[in-house]
C-alpha cells in the first residue's frame, strides 16, 4: 500500500488492499510480475472449495468436495487502491 500510495501521491490512510482470485492454480504458469500489486499463492481453504471461473469470469467459493479437506486456493492477485474506489 505504501508504494501505491507514494507512487500516486495518495494518503496511506485513505488506501485498501483490493483481492482478485485468478484462474491459474499453478503458480509457475506466471511468469512476470504483475504490473500493479502482487500475485501470492499457498492459501488453503477449510470448509469449502473454490471452482475456477470460465474465461475471463472470476470463480466462486463451492461446498467443500468430500474427502478434500484443505483445497488450495488460486493465485491471488492483490493491489492496493483508494478506499473511495
């Protein structure tokens, strides 16, 4: 948050970070970093499951699939952004 907001002459206190599950469970299909924010990975889930999105859609939290105890979660892309916006 703080790059972002010295970047764009932006108040700390005014910033959020702002979460977008890709589609990609491998994260070594990711090959560049990402332009604003960063990509995680290694987030389990415990509960629930998550099914990837079709093309460019953004998937959604499912019932847990039986036996599947912790599901890994897809890469996560995370940048910081304006509380405003």
């Amino acid at each position: 948050m703080q790059v972002t907001a010295r970047r764009d002459n932006l108040a700390l206190d005014d910033m959020t970070l702002k979460t977008d599950v890709t589609n990609i469970r491998d994260s070594t299909q990711i090959t560049v970093a990402a332009e604003n924010g960063c990509y995680i990975h290694g987030f389990y889930l415990q509960g629930a499951a998550w099914e990837l999105g079709r093309g460019a859609e953004q998937g959604n939290l499912m019932d847990m699939i039986p036996k599947e105890l912790y599901p890994e979660m897809p890469v996560v892309h995370i940048t910081a952004i304006n509380r405003k916006d």
